[in-house]
C-alpha cells in the first residue's frame, strides 16, 4: 500500500502558474503509475494526465495539453503537477493517485488507479 499526500494549493490569480506536489510513502515509489485528477464543484473528477515508472513517459488531457506538465522525482517519491496560464475554470480540488498498472498510457481513468490522496484546493480568480 502507498500513502499519497498532495501539497502546493492555494488561491492565485488568472493567469499565474502553480505547481502541485504530491509526496508518497509506503511502498516502492517507483513500482507506481502517477496521475493527477481534478474535481471541481458538482463535477465528475475529470484526468489531467499521468507518468510513468521511470518519468520517460507523460500522457496528457487533450484539453490541457500546452499548460501542464508532470514530473517526478523517484528519489524523493514525490510526483509533481506544473500548471501554466491557470483560468477560474481551473478551481477544483486536485488529486494525485498511483496506479499499479505496468503502462501509463493504460492509466487515463479514474478506475485505473488504486491510491488517493486527500486532494489540495487550488483557487483561480479573475
């Protein structure tokens, strides 16, 4: 078992940049498929994107493509979400999550994770 805990949320301005961290305990770090989710009020919790094992290998929400980037650090177990160019539509609790499947590119669903963390808030206004 992995024990996620995100970090980094907080109330910016339109237009700012942000960047998440999601530190993990437990288990072999790198054993894991990262992802990063979102769920805003009366929403589904919507995909941003997900890494792989090693870090070669990030898959990426068609809409958010261009603006975020992942990353992680298996040294530090810590996965890292980059947000640019944040909007109000981006207000939402954020969540990291790993997954024991063997290909990122397999992990672009809710379903396909095993860990959650406690999600961090991020707020955008105008």
């Amino acid at each position: 078992q992995v024990q996620l805990v995100e970090s980094g949320g907080g109330l910016v301005q339109a237009g700012d940049s942000l960047r998440l961290s999601c530190a993990a305990s437990g288990r072999t770090f790198s054993n894991y498929v990262m992802g990063w989710f979102r769920q805003a009020p009366g929403k589904e919790r919507e995909f941003i994107g997900t890494i792989s094992w090693t870090g070669g290998r990030a898959y990426y929400a068609d809409s958010l493509k261009g603006r975020t980037t992942i990353s992680r650090d298996n040294a530090k177990s810590t996965v890292y979400l980059q947000m640019n160019s944040l909007k109000p539509e981006d207000t939402a609790v954020y969540y990291c999550a790993a997954s024991l499947l063997r290909s990122a590119a397999q992990a672009m669903g809710a379903k396909m994770y095993d860990y959650w963390g406690q999600g961090t808030q991020v707020t955008v206004s105008s």
